[in-house]
C-alpha cells in the first residue's frame, strides 16, 4: 500500500530564546542561553534558583480576557498554536477555508494546568472555598490548550492530548501523523506546551537530585555531555506545527517546510524515572522512526537528541544512537536543551522544530556549555552551527519522558519550497 506523504505548512513558537519561530530558531543559530536566575521571592529559600522563562510574556501577546481564562501553559500553546496556524496560510473558523470535519488538533503537555491548580488551592486555604474560580477546572485540565485551539480554529475530527512526560508533544505529532496517514483527517495541528516554572515543581525535581545547581552561572549550568553537568534547568514555552498530507498541500499551493516522513514510540519498561541503561528501547524508537519512513541509518546526517543534561540520561542516549544509526555513524549531534533549558511536556516538539529547521536552512545549531566533554563519545557533536550539505537530507529528533516513554520523530527536506 502507498504511505500518505505527510508535510508540514507551518512552524511557531514561544520559547526562552524568542517570542516566535524565527526569532528562536535565530537565538539558536547565535548560541544564546535563555536561562536566567529567578528574581521572584519565591525563589529564596529553593536550593535551585535558575530557570529558562519564555522570551515574550504571553500575557502581552493574548488580549486580557482571554489571558486571565487561560493557565500559563495555555497561554504559551495558544500563542504558538496560532502563529503555526496563521504561518499556515489559514484563518479563524469564521475564514477557514478547511473542512472542519477534516481537520483535527493533538497538544500535549506533561504537567498541564499546575499553576492554575496551586493557586486555587493557596486561595481556598486562604479565603474559603467560595473564593475558588469557577474557571478553575477548564483551566487546569491538562487538555486545555488542544481545546481552546480547537475551539479557534474549529477542528471536529478530532482533539487530543498526548500526556507522557517529556515524550509528551513529540508523541503528539505521532499522534497526528497517523490521523493523517489513517484518513482521519487532511490537516492537524500538533505541538506540545509547558509553562510550570513555580516552586513546587523545582522544589521536586531538586529533591530528586535532577535539576542543575549552579546559580552563580546560570546561563552555563544546561551542559549535554559535559563531565560537569550537574541536572536539567527547567523551561518553559510551545511549539506547534501545521501538517497535513501532501496532496491537500500542494492542492492550495503551501508553502512546504519539509516532510513528517515516520515517527516510532516504545517502552522502557525498567525504572519509573532512570532509562534503560543499555539505550535499546531507545534505539527501538529510532529504528522504528526509521522504517516507517523507508530510509535506512545511513541517510540521517543529524540528530537532535533529548540530552536533559543528566548524567545517566545523556549517556544512554549515546549509546542508543550508536545502536540504531551505527557504530559508523556520520550524523552531526546536537543538543539544544543547552539553550533552551527542558521544556518538558513542550521540549519534543521545539526540537522537531529545530531538527526541522536545521533540514529546511542546512545549518545545525550548536550545543553551547560542552567545555569538557565525556570521553569515548562516539559520536559527531556540533558545538559550533554546522553546514549541511546540498541534496535529500533526513534527521531524527529524540524525546524521553519519565516512565520510560520513548518517541523519535522523522523529519527529512522533501518537498520543500521557498528554501
């Protein structure tokens, strides 16, 4: 049977580096960390005082009213959901040239509505519970963004959320990918958010021993690879995409950023939150990525890979991309968590957004912070951009949630137009 070529007509994005998909993808290119020390108070008394907060508040870019309905991971997802859209060549369900039975929504998020569902909790605690919002369940509910985006865009085929830790969005787009491929749909929007940078959550993973300590160098504590990394810096912010199938594309005359050519997901089924040492259900992901988009190991020339910057995680990863691209692998490696810190249930998709860039302009973005590496790596890692070459190119970007979620996404420069 012929596969449904599957192609993606829009990009945004909200992220550390940028209040949009250009200037990200820029902030990228340059080598910039967004992370930053907390100023807020509420940081005081936390052992881990850094965070990487969105460029652009999204409460300047929303109007107020619907910001105050709306929990920050909301507001991120429904600022880059609509920029992906409108990047698309599509307007609002009063001007939607799609068939809204044809076309559907899948955001995920791996945390949700946590500062929405701490607040209303610090406010019944304080005032009663008759001062609880109202608004308080729609907007702490984890499929929120793929809700109040469906409700702009006027998706009926059907919206969903993906929720698996850190795998979460890339495992949206998978999701996607198979209601285009199925015939469920023509057009889907896809992406994964988080905007949970609260005491709480950091307390937590600094308990956990995750998270980076290094306060007085904040913008040098996310190092994939390097012997001195000491944990993740947590993110926040969105990126989503528009895909649809090729023939629907090409029908209307979109603009083409590339192909979603396969996506592969398996399990670790070994720790709740370590990953399979020895990298093979990882590997299977790939693998598996791999053949649903016909190509073989020897055609992927770049890898975005999930580097967390955790000492066991990174590592791992390593082996699991030797594993499934081979010992001989020419792919160039990047880890962009170096800049953007993890933006968990959102990092996947803002890393196929990079990988799909990185195809689109044939330049690799660097990993910054990687001064001394692990020895025996094995493979190619970028710390400065690198140049692609000419021809078909194909990458992988990986994602690795908690539980042992484990997502690769396929994307290659098929189809491309406007380059």
């Amino acid at each position: 049977m012929t596969r449904t070529r599957v192609v993606v007509t829009g990009i945004g994005a909200t992220t550390p580096l940028g209040g949009d998909a250009r200037s990200t993808w820029d902030a990228m290119l340059a080598g910039t960390s967004g992370v930053k020390r907390i100023e807020a108070d509420w940081a005081d008394d936390l052992a881990v005082k850094i965070a990487a907060f969105a460029k652009v508040d999204p409460v300047d870019v929303l109007e107020r009213v619907e910001a105050r309905r709306l929990d920050r991971s909301a507001q991120l997802g429904v600022v880059a959901a609509m920029e992906a859209w409108a990047d698309a060549g599509f307007g609002l369900k009063e001007e939607n040239t799609v068939d809204r039975d044809r076309l559907g929504v899948a955001i995920a998020t791996g945390i949700g509505g946590l500062n929405t569902l701490l607040g209303q909790w610090d406010v019944q605690q304080a005032k009663g519970s008759r001062r609880v919002s109202p608004l308080a369940i729609p907007m702490l509910m984890a499929n929120a963004t793929a809700a109040n985006v469906s409700l702009r865009i006027g998706a009926r085929a059907g919206v969903h959320t993906p929720v698996s830790a850190c795998a979460s969005s890339n495992e949206s787009i998978s999701l996607g990918l198979d209601m285009l491929r199925l015939g469920r749909a023509d057009v889907c929007l896809v992406g994964g958010t988080e905007g949970v940078i609260h005491p709480m959550p950091i307390a937590c993973f600094s308990q956990m021993q995750a998270m980076s300590r290094r306060n007085d160098e904040p913008e040098r504590a996310s190092r994939p690879w390097d012997v001195d990394r000491d944990g993740f810096v947590l993110g926040e912010g969105a990126a989503m995409f528009v895909i649809e199938t090729l023939e629907h594309a090409q029908a209307r005359g979109a603009r083409i950023y590339g192909e979603l050519a396969g996506a592969g997901i398996s399990a670790d089924s070994h720790d709740i939150v370590q990953p399979n040492p020895t990298g093979q259900t990882q590997a299977a992901a790939m693998t598996k990525a791999l053949r649903e988009a016909d190509l073989s190991p020897r055609d992927i020339v770049h890898v975005n890979a999930h580097a967390t910057t955790t000492p066991q995680g990174d590592l791992t990863e390593i082996s699991s991309i030797l594993q499934s691209l081979g010992e001989d692998t020419e792919a160039v490696v990047t880890g962009t968590k170096s800049m953007t810190g993890h933006l968990l249930g959102g990092a996947g998709a803002l890393e196929s957004l990079a990988t799909l860039l990185a195809l689109y302009h044939r330049k690799v973005p660097p990993t910054i912070n990687l001064d001394n590496p692990e020895a025996d790596l094995r493979v190619d890692i970028a710390t400065s951009v690198r140049e692609l070459p000419s021809g078909d190119l194909a990458a992988i970007n990986n994602s690795f949630g908690f539980g042992g979620h484990n997502v690769a996404v396929v994307l290659t420069n098929a189809y491309a137009t406007g380059v």
